[in-house]
C-alpha cells in the first residue's frame, strides 16, 4: 500500500476503515465515525495533544488528528489504530464507571504517586486491547509500535512496554526493543510477569489493574524517571483523561476493599515460595487507615483528589457535597412512599353522558329526566361522577428543621478531614428534604463569623454547601443566630437541633449590652417560637454542667450527650428515623 | 529437532488422573513408579527390555519425595509419553536426570499444575526438557531458543526479582524517612506558631 500525500486522502482513507474497525470487534458495535480533525491546532481545540488519537467516554468519541497521523507515519494503519480506539469504549475501560475503578484500584498501588494513576491506567489498558487485536484479531498492531519507534525516544517504562508486547507476541527479542544498549534481565523479568499478567487478566481486567500498578511503581517512583517514561509514551497516550467531562460518579467514596487488597506486586508473588500464603501491598498500605464510619471511607481531600483526577473540570464544592452526602446516603430514611389507603369513590361530582356502551346501572335516571323529559339511550341519557372520599385529616406535614452546627476553632475542617458533624447533620438535612420538609443551615464560630441558607430552603445543594463550608473562628455556636428564624413565632413549626460542645455555656453566660436580650432569654424564646422538638447535642459528659442543664431542660430542650463524635451518627439516624420516617402500621 | 506447538498441546492435555493420585493400587509400587517404569521402557523401545538396561529407582525411592514431587513426576510421564520420544534409549539418562534433578529443584517454587495450566510454565517444562535431551526446537537458533528460556526460567526470574525487590524497598524506605522528617518540620513550625 502506498501512503497517501495528503490529508484528505487520508482522511478518505480512513473513513473508509471505519467499518470494518467496528467489525473487528463485533458487527454490532454502534459508535459514531470519529471526530477527524486535519490539522493539529484543530485537534488541540478538541483536547487531542502529543497522541494522534484520543477517546473520550462522557460523548462516546473517538478524535483523530490526521496531520500528525501523516507526520508520525501511521496513515497505513487506519484499521489498527481505528479498531484500538474502539477497544477502548467497547473492551477497557469501556465506561465511565469502570474507568473509574481502574483509576481506583491502581491508585492503591502507587503509594505516593497517585498522581501517575492516568498514565499507567493507559498503558494497562493499551497492552490489554494490543494483545487482543495482535492475538486473536490478526491486526499488525506490532507494525503500528515498529513505526513509532522509529522517532520514540526510549526509556526504561518503554524497554519494559516493548519487552512486554516481545513476550505476549513471543518476537524476537529487540523485534520492538530495539535499544538493545538498554535491554537488561530485571527489565526482562518485571516484562515476563505483566505478560503473565495481562493474559491472566485479560477477561477480569479490573482485577489486574492493582497489581500492574505495583508493577510499574519502579518505573515511576522517581520524577526524573516518571517524566523521561512520559515523553516515550506520549504518542501513545490516548485514554489519559477519558473521564474528563463526565461528571461527578458515584460510589466512590468508599474504599474498594477488593482493589485495595489487589494491589500485590507480582514480582512479590512470584518470589514468595509456593504455598507460603500472605498479600504484600505495593503500596505499603494501611487498611486502617480509612475515615468515617467503620474507617470505610476516604478522607475528603483523597476523594476529591481522585474525583478531581478522573475529572480535571469537576466543581470541588460539588465533589465535597457529594461525598457527605454518599456516606449519609445509607443511613437516611426511605422516601416516604405514597399512602394508598383504601378510599371508596363516594363523593358525587356531576355528571356526564351515560354512553349504550356503559352498564345500564350506571343511569342516574333523575339526572336524565331533569335534563330532558323525553329518553333517548345514549342521546340525553346522563350518569353520575363520584370522585375518591378521603380524608385530609391522615395527611401529616413534617416539621421544618433547623440545624445550627458548631463552627468554632475547634471544629476540624470538613475538606481536609471527614467531619462527624458535618455527617450528623447531612442525614438529619437530607431525611428532612426527603419527607417533604424545609432546612435552614446555620455554621457559627462565635464571636467571630456565621454563616447561614437563605432561610429554609428545598435545595439540597445549598444546603450541603453551607455544611460542608468551614469557618473556624471564635469558641462556640452563637445563640443570637437564633433570632432570625425564631425571633417571631413561625408559621410553620420546626425542630431546632444545635450541635455544640461545653462552650455554649460560656456563651449563654455571655454579657450583653444593657438593653439586648440575654442568650438564655433568646435560646427559651427559639424553642417555644420554633414550636418543635429542641434538641442540644452536646459533646459532654453526661453530669456536668448540672444546673444550667437543668435550666435548658426545664424550657423543654432535650439534651444528647456524646462523648465521641461517631456517637453523632446515632444521634443522627435515630434523630431522622423519628421524625421524618414513614411509619407503616 | 522438534516443534514446540505440538508438544504444549501434548502437554496441557494431561488427564486428571496423573494429577490426584500418586500412591494408586499397588501396596508396594505407587502408581508414580509404575508409570515411570512404564515411560522408561517406552522411551527404551520394549517392554521386555531388563530392569537393569533403565535407570534404577530404588525400594526407598517413594519415602525420598514427597506428593507435589510425586505428581510433578506423573507430569513428565505424561509429556514423555508422546510419539515423538519412543524408541530413543539415548535420552534415558538426561530424562533422568531432568526428572531428579531439574524438576526436584523446581518443585518448591512452582505448583505441580501450574506446568500444565499456565502457559508460560508449561512452555519452561518442555523447554527445559528439551535442553537437557539436547533437542533443538525447529524454527529457532540456538541463541533465540536460550533467550527464550532465561526469559522463562522461574529460578533466574526469582534471583532477579530479589533483587529488585530488595531495591525497592531500599527506595521506599528512603521515601519513608523523607516523609517523616517533612511530617516532623511541619509539627515543629505548627509548634512555634
């Protein structure tokens, strides 16, 4: 085959491969034709930058940048190079899901290094869909790596890819190493296992991505090294930033437990003698190291960091909602389902025609005579309408909520660390929206600065927002934050819930200019005003502060001791099931 | 000379049988040393040849190796037994000592089924075997065919995945220190302010 001089041909040229690429994997596959671009400026617009091609999962699109096809060679490679990129939506990683969990499992095995999880994603993923193509699909993809070698500037991690690809292929050995300078047996041995690996895992991909990860740590451990193997791989790098766009995926906040133990360093395995049982991490993990409830979780700023690195457009507040609210989800109420008791059609509403086709009972004769003394069937005859007898009586509304959290210097920031509070609060925040109910939100770190929704509100984000921010300044919740939701008496009735610690009663004890109500005088009058259940949740020993407890309690307040902050979940869950749970008698 | 594809196949069609089963019927012969003798003598080219014209196995010869050994062996009785090894007296020895020395060296780190159900094991099997019979594999030089094997061969790979491993960890604990002595700056200055 000759090589077509222009970029049109080209592109006719591959155009006309396209079909048969999606043959190669099944005569089903549905895609849409690539986005061809003919000049690389045009590809750079798309995102398409160092490679000739890239896939992106949010859209389903492959992109091809023909001018650097031309430049690199590649242009006799429409098939191959096509049916690759089809491999990547339709085989590894297939979906923004699973994309994700990849990304997921071979974090745990670059300690350190998470950062480099795109990177080796890719070329876990490349290695897979090559071997495919090569082995059972009969595609030169060796050719392909023949020709980018020509002008590939060789490392260590690209000896190691090709001396990999030498061994799935059983090539002569430099057939794609060329660098024979740099062929070394360490290199031979780590390439020997992640063939192993690749056609062990062909099938259950994901499970293999842990241990590939810990394979190719020491390429990467070092920067100097990590951005030499970079730019060796950077035409080939097609997959990296797959999710971007692809918004904010759900589930991963926990930790994959599974692919945390799957991050074993094969070269570990395979020196461990037979029959000596035991995982090692590469990562040197410590599974105790999870936050939230059960240490199942990650920290928000791991979470985000790798929500961030799946998707480099994700909002960061959207993220940080989004964690709190995946760890609440669990222990919310159910949505309260519609209530179907039996109710009879009972109540007459009018009338309508009575058609011949109606059963005859079904006449209001009265009706009908009033409306025309001479009967015709199915002319002036009329029927009765009943409509559903219910009573509005069985309709409960739920209670507003007011949730007042403790913001003060002694709060540790919800972005940084998982907070029990912020947790605490989201249940209670979300069950109340769940069950029809409004929430106002209120962060105080007094004296000093507050923050608060705009009154109650529906929307979750605002409110999770607001829970999720963090102030950090004075010593306690401030109690004349009660005044603008509860100053008057409210229409509609709501619980108040403070979360605090023994500072509040320094600020109930709080001088005030002459003239201004004291805080004990405004904390009576919010829980008579507010005309729900006040609950105080106190991070206290129960018997301390005796007397102004007693005070509290005779306005009505109910006092919820928690001496440690997972007791909050409790508090929380049992708080929301409650109130805002549907009851089935 | 002798193709590799026909022997994988042969090889990874071992029956079951010589997995399971070492000690079989006989009280004093284990089935082991039946199917030995057995695949010495087909290999000889008669099976009335003299005891004393194959290698000798010994009365105590059951008590010398354990079960994992015993099946590696049944393994290699069944890879010996293709066509192409019957009637080769000449290879009798460097069976034997492929069988008693190679393998008995092996048998701690690698699974007796491994060598048939992993692809990369069972070709170190019968490259291995083929080395020691001095059997060149067609299609392949010299040179080629020893590349091959040091990339297959579990006790090379092992010296050097030592190493690695070793180094490794030199590298991570160097990383170690690194981290714990930023985490202790950092407590300092938190300290001091």
């Amino acid at each position: 085959m000759t090589e077509p001089s222009t970029i049109a041909q080209i592109q006719t040229q591959w155009q006309q491969s396209w079909a048969q690429a999606k043959l190669v994997w099944s005569p089903y596959v549905k895609l849409r034709e690539p986005q061809w671009c003919l000049s690389s400026t045009e590809a750079a617009h798309e995102g398409l930058t160092g490679s000739f091609a890239m896939i992106r999962l949010n859209d389903h699109r492959i992109v091809i940048d023909l001018e650097k096809v031309h430049q690199e060679g590649v242009a006799d490679f429409a098939l191959e190079v096509l049916a690759h990129e089809i491999g990547h939506h339709i085989y590894t990683p297939a979906n923004l899901y699973d994309n994700a969990s990849m990304l997921s499992r071979i974090r745990w095995g670059l300690a350190d290094i998470e950062n480099r999880a795109p990177f080796v994603a890719n070329i876990y993923a490349d290695l897979l869909i090559n071997d495919t193509l090569q082995r059972t699909k009969d595609l030169n993809i060796a050719g392909v790596y023949q020709q980018i070698n020509k002008t590939a500037a060789f490392s260590n991690l690209w000896m190691f890819y090709m001396r990999t690809y030498e061994y799935l292929w059983k090539t002569e050995r430099g057939a794609l190493a060329s660098h024979m300078d740099l062929h070394s047996p360490k290199i031979d041995a780590d390439a020997s296992l992640a063939a192993s690996l690749i056609r062990s895992y062909s099938k259950k991909w994901l499970d293999g991505a842990g241990r590939f990860a810990a394979l190719m740590y020491p390429y990467l451990l070092e920067e100097e090294e990590y951005q030499k193997a970079r730019k060796s791989s950077l035409l080939i790098l097609d997959a990296e930033t797959a999710g971007e766009s692809g918004g904010t995926i759900s589930g991963m906040a926990s930790i994959d437990m599974e692919g945390m133990m799957g991050a074993i360093d094969p070269r570990l395995e395979a020196s461990r003698l037979e029959g000596k049982v035991g995982a090692d991490t590469a990562a040197g993990y410590n599974p105790q190291g999870g936050e939230g409830p059960k240490q199942g979780y990650l920290s928000p700023s791991k979470y985000i960091d790798f929500l961030r690195q799946l998707n480099p457009k994700a909002d960061e507040q959207e993220l940080l909602n989004n964690y709190y609210k995946e760890i609440a989800l669990p222990h919310l109420i159910d949505f309260p389902r519609e209530m179907n008791a039996p109710t009879s059609l009972a109540l007459p509403e009018g009338t309508e025609s009575w058609d011949t086709s109606d059963p005859v009972d079904e006449i209001d004769w009265i009706e009908t005579t009033i409306n025309a003394p001479i009967i015709v069937p199915g002319f002036n005859t009329l029927k009765r309408l009943y409509g559903p007898d219910e009573s509005e009586s069985d309709l409960k509304k739920p209670l507003d909520v007011y949730l007042g959290l403790d913001c003060s210097g002694s709060m540790g920031n919800p972005r940084i660390r998982f907070s029990w509070p912020v947790l605490a609060a989201t249940i209670i925040g979300l069950s109340a929206l769940r069950a029809g109910a409004k929430v106002m939100g209120c962060l105080s770190g007094e004296p000093g600065s507050f923050m608060e929704t705009d009154g109650f509100v529906t929307s979750e984000k605002d409110l999770l927002t607001l829970l999720t921010s963090y102030l950090g300044t004075g010593y306690a919740y401030g109690i004349p934050r009660l005044e603008k939701p509860f100053g008057q008496e409210r229409r509609s009735k709501s619980h108040v819930i403070i979360v605090t610690d023994q500072d509040l009663f320094s600020m109930l004890a709080a001088k005030k200019e002459p003239g201004e109500e004291s805080n004990w005088v405004i904390i009576e009058k919010a829980l008579k005003n507010a005309g729900g259940i006040g609950t105080l949740v106190l991070h206290l020993h129960p018997g301390s502060h005796k007397s102004e407890i007693a005070q509290l309690e005779a306005m009505g307040w109910h006092v919820y001791y928690v001496t440690n902050e997972e007791q909050l979940l409790k508090f929380s869950s049992e708080f929301s099931k409650n109130n805002y749970q549907f009851k089935t008698h | 000379m002798i193709e590799l594809y026909p022997l994988l196949f042969h090889l990874r069609q071992c029956p079951e049988i010589f997995l399971c089963n070492v000690d079989g019927e006989a009280e004093n012969h284990p089935q082991s040393y039946i199917l030995l003798k057995d695949v010495y003598r087909k290999v000889y080219g008669s099976f009335n040849v003299e005891e004393q014209l194959l290698p000798p196995l010994h009365s105590a010869w059951r008590h010398q190796f354990n079960d994992k050994q015993l099946i590696t062996f049944q393994i290699a009785c069944w890879f010996f037994s293709h066509p192409f090894f019957n009637s080769k007296p000449s290879l009798l020895p460097s069976i034997n000592a492929f069988l008693f020395e190679d393998l008995v060296q092996l048998s701690p780190l690698v699974s007796p089924r491994a060598w048939i159900e992993d692809e990369d094991r069972a070709e170190e099997f019968i490259r291995l075997a083929l080395k020691r019979c001095h059997i060149p594999i067609t299609g392949e030089s010299t040179a080629a065919s020893a590349d091959r094997f040091d990339a297959l061969s579990t006790t090379k790979r092992i010296e050097i995945i030592t190493d690695t491993n070793m180094s490794i960890e030199r590298i991570k604990e160097i990383r170690r220190k690194m981290e714990e002595e930023k985490a202790r700056e950092a407590a300092n200055s938190y300290g001091r302010d």
